[in-house]
C-alpha cells in the first residue's frame, strides 16, 4: 500500500506519541509508524514516580498507552508495522516498511529510541528466554522466590534490581567497577532492600547452561583474576542502550556512538525536514519527561518547516 503524509513518525516511545500528539493538533495528521516494540523502553519500568502530574507512581505502559490514545484523539494515524529502509536524501522522504507498505512524507520525525546492550558471550543470544532477560518488568515473575544475578552498575541495571527485589528471594548485582553510575536517589532505594547485594569490581565471564537452561554464572574480579562460580537460574543483562540508528546511516549526521545529530538547541537534523528526537539523539538524560519534551518539541519544529515550505 502506498500513502503520503505530511508528517511521518518512526517510534512509539514518549518521544513518538508526544510529536504525534502535538502534530495532530497542529492540524498536520501525523502517521506514527510504531516499530517493534510497542510504547518504546519505558514499557519496562514498572513504578514511574518522578513524571510532572502524578503523585503515586504509575506504570510505564499505562503511561505511554495514554499517549497513544490521547494521539488518536487528536487525529494522529497508528500503523503498527517498522520501516526497515528510508531514503532521506529525495523528496517526498520514503520510508519503506517491513510489511511493505511505501510511505512518503513532507517531514520526519525520527523517535525510534535505543535497544539493549549484549554482553556478546557465545550462548547469550541462545539462552535468551531461557534464564537470560533483558527485561525485569517483562520476566520477573518467571523467578519468583528465586536467586538471580543482574549485569550492569547506571540507572537500567538498578531498576532492574530494584523490580527482581520483589519478586525474587535474593538479587545480586555484577559490576565491573566499586560504585554505582546510577542517580543518588535509586542507588538509596537499592540499598535499602535487604535482598539486594553487589559483587564489585567483577564481570561475567560466562553463563553456564545445563538441559537449554541457565544454571550458573562465572564471575571474574577484574582486580585479583579470581573466577567464581555461583548457582542460578536467572540473569538479567542491563548494561546501556544502543540508539536504533542502523537505517540511517548514510542518510543523515550520526555520531560515533550512533545517535543522530541534531543543531544546537533543536530537534532539526542537517536534512531539512527532518527531526529527531528522545534517547535517538540524547545519549545523557534517559527521562521519559525529557523525552516526551523532545517529540514536543520536533512536531513543532516540523510545523514551523512545514509552514515556510508552502
């Protein structure tokens, strides 16, 4: 199927539904193209406290849902489908879907986000959903009363701690480093449960399968070379994010981490008609409200191109 629009949104984040939202008022009937993962990584935590207007904590899919509805409401156009080619170098842009539909548009708004980091040991990708996760909020449950490593020291692997501590028994954190990178405020909240621990200075060397299944971990200490061996079921990888660039490279600026390069101060790309915004371009701040501020912003930046191009 082949469409145009005026205005184009590749991801379903905050970033995303927050363009939409604002594009559609602006009377320009966005299509949001949502990508694989639907509502984006907030999706996975499971008790925001710090989004302006509420005062108990509230689920992260239930807040992106609420963005999406409030889009539609205003005119903005769902198609769960993900664009694996764009051509952002002849106008109209086109944006070619995995379900092959042919998009154009008269702008764009990249918002699609960043996805996990692996650690790239040889059974990883093969013990994936068989004792390794990369989504506390998404597997927890599977480890109810059970012991479960978690890999990583900033604000994912502390939040992911912090969800396994209530379902799990015992959860324990490798860090290659002695201290967290995580903010102040969830460093307290982790220590503060009594059946969270840290291993520091130390990697995960190797995961130990038994029967298709996670049955151990192998942690080295950085420092001495020591290597010991511990008993579990359950490892949760939670080391950063890689921004979801790949299909744009070539197209537009990236840096050497692969997040889009944006003029200072804006959401505009070097590609007139083209935006981004969210953690696709923000490598620092992880906050869903700057996040959402970002898509704001690039739908009314994209308004404002659209406008002088008439």
């Amino acid at each position: 199927m082949n469409r145009h629009h005026e205005v184009v949104i590749i991801g379903s984040g905050p970033a995303g539904y927050s363009a939409g939202i604002y594009a559609a008022r602006n009377g320009n009937k966005p299509l949001i193209i949502t990508g694989m993962e639907f509502g984006g990584q907030i999706t996975k935590s499971f008790d925001l406290e710090n989004y302006p207007g509420f005062t108990e904590k509230i689920d992260g899919l239930y807040l992106t849902e609420q963005m999406r509805k409030q889009a539609e409401i205003f005119g903005a156009e769902i198609l769960a489908d993900t664009v694996v080619e764009a051509d952002l170098k002849n106008r109209p842009f086109t944006l070619k879907t995995e379900n092959g539909d042919v998009v154009t548009a008269d702008a764009v708004i990249i918002a699609t986000g960043a996805s996990c980091r692996t650690l790239g040991l040889s059974n990883e990708k093969a013990l994936t959903g068989h004792g390794v996760s990369y989504c506390a909020t998404c597997d927890g449950f599977f480890f109810r009363d059970k012991e479960v490593f978690v890999v990583g020291g900033g604000n994912t692997a502390v939040y992911e701690a912090l969800h396994l501590s209530t379902v799990c028994k015992k959860v324990t954190v490798i860090h290659r480093r002695d201290h967290f990178t995580a903010e102040n405020i969830n460093q307290k909240h982790f220590f503060d449960m009594s059946n969270c621990s840290v291993i520091w200075n130390s990697t995960l060397e190797e995961i130990v399968e038994k029967d298709g299944k996670v049955s151990a971990v192998k942690v080295k200490n950085v420092q001495t070379g020591d290597v010991t061996e511990y008993a579990t079921e359950g490892v949760f990888i939670a080391i950063g994010n890689k921004p979801n660039t790949d299909i744009f490279a070539g197209q537009i600026k990236l840096d050497d981490a692969g997040y889009i390069q944006t003029k200072p101060n804006l959401c505009a790309t070097e590609v007139e008609g083209v935006f981004a915004a969210g953690d696709v371009k923000n490598p620092h701040f992880k906050q869903v409200v700057i996040a959402a501020a970002s898509g704001a912003q690039a739908a009314m930046e994209a308004t404002e191109y659209l406008l002088s191009n008439k």
